[in-house]
C-alpha cells in the first residue's frame, strides 16, 4: 500500500479501531477535586501578576475539536486553560511529553490543572496521534502542540504534519491559538515566572470538509502538509495582530 494514501495513514494511527467508553477514565487523577480550587487561586495571578489577555473565545467551535498553540513555556497549557474557563477545560484534555510528565513535582500540578495524557511524542508521534483520535472520537477537545515539543528560544520552530493528519482524518477543525508573555516570564530553566504581559488569541477555526474532498485526487500527506501549514500562517497571523495592537 503507497504511503501517500489515506488508507496507509488511517491503518497506522489507527483511526477505524473501536474506542472504549470508559477510555478516559486512566487520565483523570483524584487530584481533580483541587482542580477548581487551583484556578480560583491562581486567577488573581493570571488577572494582576501575569497581566492575562484573552482575546478571540468567540471562535471556538462545537466540540469535538483540536486546541493547536505555539509552545514556548511550561505555562502555556495553563494559561489556555485558564482562558477557556472551567466548562471546556474539563472537555480537554492534553498530550504531555514523558520528559515533563515524568517529573514528580512538574506531574502533581498537571494532574490538578488538566486532564494529562503522558505520550513520547519525540521518538514517535504515532501514539500521540492514536491517543488524540480517541479523545476526538469520544467528542471531547484535544490540546496538541504542532511543534511536537517546546521551544528554547520564544520563536516558532518547524510544525510537525500529525496535527494535520488527525484534523483530516478525524474531521475535526483545528484552533489557531497564539500565546505571548510567557517565554519573557518563565522561559525553559526557570521554575517561578516573573511579571508580565500575558495573550492568548484563539484564531477562527480550520474546517476539514474541503481539505478532505482534495484526498479524492491529491496524496494525503501532503494535504495533512498543507493543514499543517495553513495552520502554522494562522498563528504568525494572530502573532502579527497581537503585535500590532
């Protein structure tokens, strides 16, 4: 079977096989029940330390969908979260590399503040992608960083094309989202963040109905490219208009 099919793709990210309802259960820890009570605590942070922004909830679509933001700072999941509020944030559920999840102290905060999926997204990101259509499949939201792990230097490094690729074969639309301030306040290396200006800017959603119709007589991977680079231009788009404000 040619690797350019849809069929190749669907076969090794599993997309047909039977999901179990109770799936989920595995990712949600007893240290939820603190969970309200961290983000009561730390919105008077959000609001006055970290100077938090929300700007484009609007766009955020019927569920199931894919969160997709540029990743430059432990923070980033935190402050999506607390911008989404407590209705969706218990909707989502988020891929963690092992590298931070393996962490005892890193992995006891992100129990409480999300739903955590432990994956090894750096040598292989077929599990993530697996794991990430299951949560689609059982309606709910995927956080996914198209990067496939965080940056060291606040700049965008290159997309990786799984994000597309579960987009179109799952059909679920895809949120641009764009955050800044949290590189300038806990860059990797730091464990306390420092004041500032914190964004976060949810772009109009993508929607797969076209890019699915074009698998009918292009190769699937590069329409799963091109999602991802449309992706991509949609963050540096909400980038610019944050930077133009």
């Amino acid at each position: 079977m040619s690797q350019g099919t849809s069929e190749y793709w669907r076969k090794l990210i599993r997309i047909d096989d039977p999901v179990p309802e109770n799936y989920l259960k595995e990712f949600k820890s007893p240290l939820e029940i603190f969970r309200p009570l961290f983000y009561l605590i730390i919105d008077p942070i959000c609001r006055f330390y970290l100077k938090v922004r929300v700007f484009g909830l609007e766009n955020l679509p019927n569920i199931p969908y894919i969160i997709a933001p540029n990743h430059v700072s432990a923070l980033d999941q935190t402050m999506v979260s607390y911008a989404i509020g407590s209705r969706r944030r218990n909707q989502m559920y988020t891929l963690a590399v092992k590298h931070f999840y393996d962490r005892p102290f890193a992995r006891f905060f992100m129990k409480i503040a999300a739903n955590v999926m432990r994956i090894d997204s750096e040598q292989d990101f077929f599990p993530a992608i697996r794991a990430a259509v299951k949560v689609i499949k059982l309606g709910k939201i995927i956080y996914i960083n198209p990067e496939g792990t965080r940056s060291e230097t606040g700049e965008m490094i290159p997309f990786r094309v799984g994000v597309g690729m579960l987009a179109v074969e799952t059909g679920a639309p895809i949120v641009p989202v764009y955050i800044h301030g949290t590189y300038q306040s806990m860059p990797p290396g730091k464990v306390f963040p420092k004041p500032s200006n914190v964004t976060v800017s949810f772009g109009e959603p993508i929607y797969m109905e076209g890019y699915i119709k074009r698998k009918q007589t292009e190769m699937a991977y590069d329409v799963y490219r091109v999602i991802t680079d449309e992706l991509l231009k949609r963050i540096i788009s909400l980038k610019v208009r944050k930077e133009n404000l």
